[in-house]
C-alpha cells in the first residue's frame, strides 16, 4: 500500500466564519473538507454563548498539498485573525489515496 | 421642533416624579411580588444559583433548542389564531396604528442606544453599532414572559401582539448595523492601509439576509401565517387540537417556558462573571436604556390604542435586547465590535432585569398613563 505525504490544515473557530473559511479553502486549491462541531475554550469566549445553537465553535480540515496548504493559512491569518476567535495549524499526514487530494 | 406625542411625555416628565406617591410606590412593590414569587422568574434564579455554585445541571442542547422551536411556533401560531380573530371583527382597523408604532420603534431605539453609547458612553463606532443592533432588537423570550404575566394579572394583551413582536425583530438590527458600516468605513480604511492589506469587502447584505431567514423570523412569522389562513379557512372544530397544544396559557407552554428559562439562567450565571470586565456605564445602560424605550413603548402603545396587558407586553418587547438574531449578524458584519460587550448587557444584565423588575414596572407605567 502506497502512502502519500501531505499536510493537513486544520481551522478551529467560530460558526459564522467557519463556512466561508471552508468555500476559501476549496478556492485556493483544496479538493474537499471535513467540517466538526467541537468545544473548548480561548482568549475570545464570547463565542460560548450557546442560546441559540449558532454561536458554537466549529473546526474544518484540508489535506492538502504543501503549496496548498501555505496559500490557506495565509489566507486565514490576515483575513479572520484580527477580530475573530481562530486558530490555525498545519501537521504532516501520510494519506492513503493521496492522489485524490491533489488539484488538477 | 418636538412632535406633539414627544412634547407631551418630556411635558409631563415632572409630573412623574411629582405624583409618585406612597399608594404608588406600595402598588409598585405588589406588582413586583405577584411577579418574582412566580414559577417562570424563579426558575431563571435558580439557574443562575446552579452556575454559581457549580451544581452541574445541564440541559441537553437539542432539548433546549428544540423548546425555544416550540416557544417560537406557539407564539406565531396563537399569534395568527387570534389575529384573524381581530381581523374578522374590526378588519385592520384596530391593528395598523400599533403597527405603524412599532416600525416607528424599530428604527428610534437602534438610533437612541447608538447615540447614547457612542456620545455618552465614549464607546467605539463599531461597539456601539453593536450594541445598538441589539437593543434595537427584541427578545420573543421576554414577550413570552411579560405575556404570562400580563395573563396572571388578568389584563389579557390585544391579541396581536405577536405580530408587532415579529415586525420590531428586523429594522432595529438592520438600521445599527448600516450605520455602523457606514460609520466605520473610514476607520476601517485606515486600520487596512495601516496593516497593508485590501479593505474586506461588508457582509452587511450577507447579515441582514441571516437576520429575515433566522430561526425566529421564520417559524414566528411562518407560524403566524399559518394560524391565520387555517383559522380563518378551517372549521373552528378542526383547530381545537392545534390550539390546544400550542396556547399559550397551555400546560405545554408555560412548562416549556419555565425550563427555557432555567437554561437561560444557566447561561446567563456564566455571564455575570463578565459584568466587572463590561464596566458600569454599560451597566447603568442595561437597566436605564429599557426603562426608557419601555416607557416610550409604553406611552406610545397606549396613543396607539393597546389595552393595559397590551401596553405591559408592548414596553417589554420595545425594551427588551435581542441575543438570538443579532449576535451572528454583528459578528459578521462589525467583527471590531467585542461581543462581550453586547451579549452580557444583552444578557446578563437587561434580559434579568426586565424579567424580574422591568415588566411590572411596565405594567405599572401603562396604568400610569392611562391604560384600561
């Protein structure tokens, strides 16, 4: 079995970022995503408030190739990081069907 | 230049203060006992208590969520019932001045709370926009409640006063957020040179979209919808089962509200911890700035011809902060703006303040003004 090396992006923020932060992925040359609910807790906690069962905190991850993943962090650093409680980091995976997560 | 109704409140301002006698004040403190010594206000207590102390409960999210749909639905479903009831006897006679009321409303209290915060309180463009979207709002939690109260008093509300409730929902989020984005385009502009990146493009047309197509526009005023056209085309027989379930003086619903109201608690009790680091002018805000619309709901409610219940609930909901509609659609388009700010005064400080004091009080400045 072949294994491929590539990264793995992942996003945790909130919801009402999260969406568009997963369109702008597939944009910059992501083939897909996973999309999560998760809890915790950060700086920002504002986000906690859970009434209405939108202010939740959501995580979405790309695998991606290295270029990929770069143009998506960038992307998030400058666009979310300034007002909005975001986090984001990059890992190495090793992928089985790694070829289906490379654009074009 | 003062128009007539404004002339006459700020007019008979002095008499207020002058004619708040011992009979009043004793009337006053009633009031407020036949409403706190109730089930809905105490069960919000206890909630905040259970977070205080740590207790632990915890009400299973889809439970809750799944209450606030029933909440909503019975709202706009009694709702409509009982407008097409009022349509078929008075047509819109009775109804189109406290419409009219209410839009003025929508689009005055975003605009007052702006100018106050902004000017008064020296908060930024952007957290006053926000907060201001709030305030503009209202909250179908606390209509339910001030409803409740108005029928343990036995002074019924007109019967659409969910209608007015889902026309005060939009304008107010809309008109604070415009202005906000409008306001804060420069700052924005400089901010992004500063930083050398592009200016983000608003989503004001994104958030004003999320605002109509929310959970709480769509099933109130899809509900009231509903038991308007099948109370006026089905047969009174065929609604008895529907009508049963959803009313509001219902085993369901007040049920239902008590255990809302227990979750709202539990988080609200999370948020009071947030009220040192929001300050005391947003404080004194929280508790002065209903008192004001509520009396101008109040005042203007009963001009428009609503009965004394009617008057009660209206001066609630024009009081009451939105915190189910609005904070999303801040978020989205004010980021700048913190919304710890805006959820604890929405939250912490004028949602218990209106259910534990604000509605009797309400009730009584509506006998004050006149209401029967």
């Amino acid at each position: 079995m072949q294994l491929y090396p590539l990264k793995l992006v992942t996003v945790v923020g909130e919801t009402v970022i999260m969406e568009d932060i997963a369109k702008e992925g597939l944009s910059l040359g992501a083939t897909g995503y996973t999309m999560s609910e998760v809890i915790g807790q950060g700086s920002r906690s504002a986000r906690n408030v859970i009434i209405t069962g939108e202010a939740r905190t959501l995580k979405v991850e790309f695998v991606v190739p290295m270029e990929v993943a770069y143009k998506i962090l960038a992307h998030v650093s400058t666009t979310y990081f300034e007002y909005y409680a975001c986090i984001a980091w990059l890992s190495d995976v090793q992928v089985v069907r790694g070829q289906a997560y490379i654009a074009g | 230049m003062l128009t007539p109704p404004f002339a006459t409140v700020l007019d008979s301002m002095p008499t207020l203060v002058a004619v708040f006698n011992a009979e009043q004040l004793t009337r006053m403190v009633n009031s407020l006992e036949q409403n706190l010594l109730t089930p809905i206000p105490l069960c919000f207590l206890l909630g905040i208590i259970c977070t205080r102390i740590h207790s632990g409960i915890k009400i299973p999210k889809e439970f809750y969520l799944s209450i606030a749909i029933f909440l909503l639905m019975s709202i706009g479903f009694i709702g409509g019932h009982e407008l097409a009831h009022e349509y078929q006897a008075h047509g819109v006679s009775t109804i189109w001045k406290p419409a009219l009321v209410t839009l003025f409303l929508g689009c005055l209290t975003p605009i007052t709370s702006f100018l106050v915060l902004r000017y008064i309180g020296g908060l930024s463009i952007a957290d006053s926009a926000g907060i201001a979207a709030h305030y503009g709002s209202t909250s179908a939690v606390t209509y339910a409640v001030a409803n409740s109260f108005v029928e343990q008093t036995q002074h019924p509300a007109n019967s659409f006063l969910p209608t007015l409730v889902t026309i005060l929902e939009c304008p107010g989020i809309a008109i604070a957020l415009v202005l906000g984005a409008a306001l804060s385009a420069r700052e924005r502009a400089v901010a992004a040179a500063k930083a050398g990146r592009p200016v983000k493009e608003s989503k004001l047309g994104e958030a004003l979209y999320e605002v109509m197509t929310g959970q709480s526009i769509m099933l109130m005023a899809g509900l009231l919808v509903i038991g308007f056209v099948s109370t006026i085309f089905m047969p009174e027989k065929g609604m008895e089962p529907f009508l049963e379930f959803f009313k509001s003086k219902g085993m369901l619903f007040r049920g239902a509200l008590c255990i809302f109201l227990l979750e709202m608690g539990l988080v609200a009790g999370e948020k009071l911890s947030d009220l040192l680091k929001v300050g005391p002018f947003l404080v004194a805000f929280g508790i002065l700035m209903p008192l004001i619309h509520g009396f101008l709901g109040v005042y203007l409610g009963h001009m428009a011809g609503l009965n004394l219940g009617g008057c009660t609930v209206f001066g609630a909901i024009v009081s009451s902060a939105s915190y189910i509609a609005a904070p999303p659609a801040v978020r989205l388009t004010l980021p700048e703006a913190n919304p710890t700010l805006s959820i604890t005064a929405a939250l912490a400080i004028t949602f218990p303040f209106n259910i534990a004091f604000g509605i009797p009080i309400y009730f009584e400045m509506a006998k004050w003004v006149g209401a029967t």
